[in-house]
C-alpha cells in the first residue's frame, strides 16, 4: 500500500532539472573510481548519529552488519550536531579534498540531488539489482534517490518531521485535557498562554537555528496547507504574499512561547526539557520517540503526541540514506554496509530504536511501537510533503540561506517585514 502513496511533483520536478548536470557523476557501483586498493575489510560510515538516542539507532544498526560482516571492521565516522548542522560543512570539505569517507548519510530528495549534481556521489543501482532492492522501497522515494534512470543511494528509513511532543502532566497541571488535539495555530496558543499562565514552565521548548527552520516549515504548512508549502519550492506559491506573512506572525509568536537559551540547545536538550517537565510542548521530528523511549517514558502516562496543529492529514517527510562516494577508499566496505542499510534486518533493528519507520515495505508493523505504527498509517494515507529543515524540499544553498534569515530573525536582527524580505531574496537567488 505504501507504495501507492502520492509524493509531491516537486521531486520529480527536481530531478528532472538535475539530468543535465547528471552527466557530470561518473563511474558506478562496479566502477568505484577509488583508485584505492579496494579492501573490504573496513568501511568509514559518515553520519551525524553520534550521542544519545540517535547513536543508539546507529549502534544498533552496526550490531546487525557486524554480525553479517564479521571481518569488516565498522569505523565510526559521525560529527556530533543534529540534522548534520556541523557534519554537512565538514563532509563537503572532505569531499572536494578527494577525501571521502567510505560512506555517508545524506537526505533523499535535493539534498541528494546536490551531491549527485557535484558528482560526489556514484550509481548503486547495481547494487539494487544484486541485493533484490528493486521492488522493496516506495517507488516515490526511489524517485527522489534517482536523476536519469540512475538510483544514488540506499534509504534506510523515514522519518516525520511535523510531530509535536508534549508533556502529560504539564499539561493537566495547566488545565489542559492531555488528548486534546489544536486544530489550527490558534487554538495552540491558547493552550500555550495556559501553561505559561497556571505553571510559568516553558510552553514551547525550542533549541539551535535548524530546530526553529524546522518549527518553521510545520507553520507554513500549517498556514499554507500541503498544496501552498510544496508551491513555496515550486514557485507557485509567492513568499512576498500576505498568506506568507502571515504564518511568519505565527511563527513570531510561537517564538515569543520559548525558552531564551535556545540558540546554545541542541534538540536533545529541548526535546529533555518536555521529557523532565520543564517545557510542555515540543516541535520535533519523530526521532524524538527515540529519546522519550530512551528516558523510560511511555505513552500517554508520561507524553503525549500529534501532528503539529492545522497539519493533521499531512506527512512532512524525510528519509536518511546512504552513499557510495566517487573515490571511496573502501567501496567494498561500503557495499557491505549499504546492503545491510538495505536488508529487513538491518532496518529492522535500526529503525526500532531510531524512531523512524522502515523505508522498506515488508516489515511488520506488530514489531514497532505503537507511536511508529501510527507513524505507519499516516504515511500510508496522509499527503505526503518534503522537509526544508531536512534536505528533502529544497538544496543546500537555498536551505542555508533561510536558516540564515531564521537565524537573524530569532537572534533580534530584523523585524517580521525584513524576514519575509529575506526570504523572498532566499527564493530568488536559489529557485531552479
Ligand atoms: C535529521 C536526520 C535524522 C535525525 C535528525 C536529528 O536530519 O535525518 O535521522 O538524525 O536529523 O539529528
């Protein structure tokens, strides 16, 4: 079923505009251009999974490729900060220095596009024939992994981004019924005035710039809907317009909810304070079960969950995968990795304790929390959209500017006026 889901036209617009530059990536999965000696008996996997929960889904999935790969050692390449924020730069430093790790993680959809346009990345779709891969993804997603026929990657999971975390008893001891779901942004600030009033907690736990694009991009698709986001990637929906203004209001006002030590927090540390009671509310993508899950919390006793208010019915997506980079010293290695990242096991084991669902379409859901199950059935029925904040929406340039114009909003640099200017110079300088 899930491969009949609807994934936007904007991937596939996407890709079609990369095709040209396409031809600059060359080599494939048989081809490695390494010029390295080929040993497979180690791999260097480059992620940003280094701490906490999320280590705890890497760790996981290393605990099932030792196992099918007992002679390969696994080196542990990650740079701690979340969604990539410091791990991104360092990578592509690596990469334009002929330096590449043996594998790493990038996001389906133009996050990936970029490396492939750069040619940094090389065509595993051999590998999808050799591991029986072909018919195991949702066709939509191997779209966003795949620019003229050739597949870029092996996804490993899905994650949801529009996911808001709350603390039970914050929330009765605000008055609030902890079932209740906000239909729209307003009925939300009701409900935050009420924590702020009858506790003097934190309503609204935010942390570091990318943590408030992705509180961002859950408002605008709040405010704009499914059709009037995705047009913000496709040019048919204006970033000068007044609907666009008014949801950077909300987000405005959602800010003026959280805590002021944000911008020093990663998402751990927001997500701990709605774990510990010091904040009601947090907006996080669904890696955040992870870190409840890992503190001995259980649903709904201690949290509750629900799609960011006025975005019920609507998925925003993300998916981490994994790469065969050009010149990767040990592509042996790295197909050993990538077919474990690929196998039921490996995504299996990995995504129970990740948070994420499997990206492969035959895993029981009866193995996975009742959260992921959930997770399950709206990805299988709601309109699927692309997260900004996690490389699937837009490229890395593009993402960068707004979270540079984020940035400078929330730290005081400019009025509401001169954001959407921002953005609106963001769009211009970036829109294909
Ligand atoms: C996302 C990534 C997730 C999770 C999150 C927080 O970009 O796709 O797997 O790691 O960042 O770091």
């Amino acid at each position: 079923m899930r491969n009949a889901r609807k994934f936007t036209a904007m991937a596939a617009g996407l890709a079609v505009a990369s095709l040209a530059l396409a031809a600059c990536s060359s080599g494939d999965a048989g081809d490695n251009e390494s010029g390295g000696t080929g040993s497979s008996d180690e791999v260097e996997v480059f992620t940003w999974w280094a701490s906490g929960s999320e280590k705890l889904g890497l760790d996981a999935l290393v605990g099932v490729f030792d196992t099918q790969n007992p002679d390969v050692e696994f080196i542990n390449g990650a740079v701690a900060g979340g969604a990539g924020s410091a791990a991104k730069d360092l990578l592509q430093s690596r990469l334009q220095a002929n330096d590449p790790p043996d594998t790493f993680q990038a996001h389906a959809g133009a996050e990936l596009t970029d490396y492939i346009n750069a040619g940094q990345v090389d065509d595993v779709s051999d590998l999808y024939d050799e591991f029986g891969l072909r018919d195991t993804f949702p066709a939509d997603l191997v779209e966003r992994l795949t620019v003229d026929g050739k597949i870029y990657s092996i996804p490993s999971n899905i994650h949801r981004a529009n996911v808001v975390w709350a603390n039970t008893q914050l929330l009765t001891d605000s008055g609030l019924d902890p079932a209740a779901k906000y239909e729209t942004i307003d009925d939300w600030f009701v409900a935050l005035d009420a924590v702020k009033e009858k506790t003097g907690r934190t309503p609204l736990s935010l942390a570091t710039t990318w943590t408030q694009v992705n509180l961002l991009e859950t408002i605008l698709l709040a405010d704009l809907g499914a059709e009037g986001y995705n047009g913000l990637w496709d040019g048919s929906t204006d970033w000068a317009s007044s609907e666009v203004t008014d949801a950077l209001a909300d987000f405005e006002k959602l800010i003026s909810y959280t805590n002021t030590d944000r911008d020093g927090l990663d998402w751990p540390d927001a997500t701990q304070q709605v774990i510990d009671g010091n904040a009601a509310f947090n907006v996080m993508g669904d890696w955040a079960v992870a870190a409840f899950e890992e503190a001995g919390k259980k649903a709904p006793a201690d949290y509750v969950y629900m799609p960011v208010p006025g975005t019920d019915g609507v998925f925003d997506f993300l998916a981490d995968s994994f790469t065969l980079p050009v010149g990767a010293p040990h592509p042996e290695g790295a197909k050993a990795w990538l077919k474990t990242v690929g196998s039921l096991e490996g995504q299996v084991a990995f995504n129970k304790a990740k948070g994420s669902i499997p990206a492969r379409n035959d895993a029981k859901p009866e193995d996975f929390s009742e959260y992921q199950q959930s997770a399950m059935t709206s990805f299988g029925q709601d309109t699927i959209v692309s997260s900004l904040a996690h490389g699937a929406a837009a490229p890395v340039a593009w993402s960068n500017a707004i979270s540079d114009a984020t940035s400078k909003f929330t730290t005081g640099g400019g009025d509401l006026a001169g954001f959407q200017a921002d953005l609106v110079a963001a769009a211009e300088a970036n829109a294909s």
